[in-house]
C-alpha cells in the first residue's frame, strides 16, 4: 500500500498543498514551524479520523476558513482509491470513496492503513491510562474498521447511561430511589457494545505482544523483557486476557455482573464505574512499570517497539493489501544512533515511508527516495 498523491485544503497552516509520492522512502525537510508535521497529521486523520496530537477536530481547520478538506490517492492490491474527507468543527465530517459521498465518515476506514510514530507517542508509556486505550483502539480499528461502529455505539450508550445515573442519583437520595427499568436497558447496552470491544482488544493484544516484545528486544537489547498485560477491574477480564479467550457472551455477562455489583456506587456517585472506558494497557519492562521506572531512552523504546510491533502485525493481517504506510514526524532527532539505525532498517524495508525532519542531518542515510523542501508555504521537490 501507499500514497500516491496528497491534497490538503484549508488544512491546519496550508490553505493549499499538493504532494506526489511515490514506494519507498519519501523524507520532508524544514525548520519548526513549516508545516512538515502538518502533512504527517493529514495522512494520519484519513487514515483514522482522528489527530495524534490535538483531541478536536476545530484545531485542524486553518484559521478564517470554514472547513477543511483532505484528499489522497491510495493504491493497494492493484488497484487505486481516491479518499476524500471534509472537516467541519461543530458538525459531523463528510466523506467520498472514489467520488461518491458514504453515509458515515467512518467508512473510508481501511482505505489507507497507517502506523504513525511521532514525539506525542511518549505519553503512551509515560501518561493517563486514557493514551494506552487510545492507542489500541486505533490498533483494534486499523484491523477492524467496523469496530469503530461499535466503539461509536458505546461511546454514546455511556453518555446516555451517565446522564441517567446522575438524575437517578438525585431522584434516589430525595425520594427513597426507585427501580431503574431504564438503567437496566443501558447496562444490557453496555455489556453487549462493551464485551465485543473488550474481546477485539484481547485479540489483538495477545497479537501484539510478540512482534512488539521481539522489537523492544532490537532496541534495548541490554534491557529487560517488555511485558505487555491487560488490566481490568472487573472480575474475569484480566484472567480470560491472559489465557486468551474472547468469548463475547462470557465477557458481556462479566460486565452485566459487575455493573449489578456496582450499581449503588455508581447511583451515589453519578458517574459511570464499570466498562473498558475503565481499563489500561500495563507496560512493565521486566518487574518494573514503565511508567514511573523507566529512563527515558528505555521509555522511547518501549514507545518505538510498540509502533514496531503494531506495524508486522498490521502487515500480517493483510498480506495482499501490502504493507501499511509508515509515517515518521521528527523522530530521528530524538533517537541514539542504535535506535535511529533500526528505525531506519524498518523504514526502508517498508513498501513506503514518509519522514519528516527539522534538518537534512537527522535523517539517516539509508532512507534514500524522494525528497521535499517544506518552507515558505510551499513544498517543492528537491530529488
């Protein structure tokens, strides 16, 4: 797989920008500030429809316009897809495949697969728990596109079932409570848009966990083990991630417990407490947890690793559809040269790859392809 050709329009600082790519390594040189990072996004969001580095669309529309428009060529498996998406803060995004406009935008996801690393990934390892589900959510989409409807389902029921915890919250205290036939439907809501998301994160975490192990290994090879554990609070869920089972009815009877179990907390509190919103991804590199033990070169490569291993594993998953592009923002810099000689390898192993940096200097010199001058709101090829 890879990009032909990029468009972007009205786009963060471009109110205009055409780049042609073609296989291999493609690197785009600029100072800070000219809008290389930018490109990268672009890519980025058609490919997820989402930024790795703000959480709302309103920041991606150039300053003064309305809206803004992202289009690429893809080719995969032989054939070339056009995908088209327009962002419009306050509204739903529209999207086209190849001209025609699909009912929801989330249907362009698959057209063009990406693993992006990038300086934000270090909150991975080191932030909230919210980045670790983050991260494997867009992994479970990237191999799945139709679980970014489920994921959509459950971010809705969980915002309807916490307005009605609150009002039944008060109405409780104030009147003695009431039974809640109501919140019985939205917790069999849950469970059943949670269990199938849960069961699709085990999956692809059991599969994620050696290529990404076997890559932490290259990086830090004086380290320990990168172990890669998934954490729940409720009862069953740890235990059927670590032998492997995702049988949906036995998760979704797993939180329909543990939402029965729970229920007068979450009344009191208002807020709901029982659901993969509530889970981590633990990183530990041998004993100890990443976050709060690790150096910082330990903690950019458990971060590298993870982008690593998500890459083989999205290659493994679709043999025809080629390899998924590769996307590099301004990383070089910020690796020892044992780090950048690895990355590199990958990156010119990979069906296509495009690098940015700061300055010529950073990048290696085994990523030999088509190069870009990102200055002065243009990009213009230099080879």
């Amino acid at each position: 797989m890879y990009v032909r050709h990029l468009s972007v329009g009205d786009f963060r600082s471009w109110p205009v920008a055409e780049v042609a790519f073609e296989p291999g390594p493609t690197v785009l040189v600029g100072s800070n500030g000219q809008g290389k990072t930018n490109l990268i996004e672009a890519l980025g969001y058609l490919a997820t429809l989402t930024s790795h580095r703000v959480p709302t669309d309103a920041p991606l529309v150039r300053r003064g316009a309305e809206r803004a428009v992202v289009r690429a060529a893809v080719l995969s498996d032989g054939r070339e897809l056009r995908v088209e998406v327009e962002i419009t803060p306050g509204k739903a995004n529209r999207a086209k495949l190849n001209g025609a406009p699909v009912p929801r935008a989330r249907e362009i996801l698959g057209a063009l697969r990406t693993v992006l690393f990038a300086p934000e990934d270090l909150a991975i390892v080191r932030g909230d728990p919210s980045e670790r589900r983050r991260f494997l959510d867009e992994l479970v989409v990237a191999r799945s596109p139709r679980m970014a409807g489920v994921r959509s389902d459950l971010e809705r029921v969980l915002k309807q079932r916490a307005a009605l915890l609150k009002s039944a919250g008060v109405a409780r205290r104030s009147s003695g409570g009431s039974s809640l036939p109501t919140l019985d439907v939205w917790d069999s809501h849950l469970a059943v848009h949670g269990a199938q998301l849960l069961a699709a994160r085990i999956e692809a975490l059991a599969a994620l966990t050696p290529p990404a192990a076997a890559a932490y290994e290259q990086l830090a090879p004086d380290s320990g083990a990168l172990q890669i554990t998934y954490s729940s609070s409720v009862p069953g869920i740890e235990q059927a991630a670590v032998s492997g089972s995702v049988d949906v009815l036995t998760l979704e009877a797993a939180l329909l417990a543990e939402l029965e179990r729970m229920r007068p907390t979450e009344l009191e509190r208002g807020v709901n407490l029982v659901g993969p919103q509530r889970d981590d991804v633990t990183l530990a590199i041998g004993d100890l947890p990443v976050r709060g033990y690790a150096s910082h070169g330990e903690s950019w490569s458990a971060a590298l690793a993870l982008r690593l291993g998500s890459f083989e594993l999205l290659r493994t998953d679709f043999p025809s559809g080629g390899d998924p592009v590769l996307l590099l923002d301004d990383v070089f810099a910020e690796l020892d040269d044992q780090r950048r000689e690895h990355l590199a390898i990958v990156a010119s192993k990979a069906e296509q790859a495009v690098v940015t940096a700061a300055v010529p200097s950073d990048v290696p010199d085994l990523l030999q392809g088509g190069r870009y001058e990102v200055a002065g709101g243009a990009v213009s090829r230099v080879r």
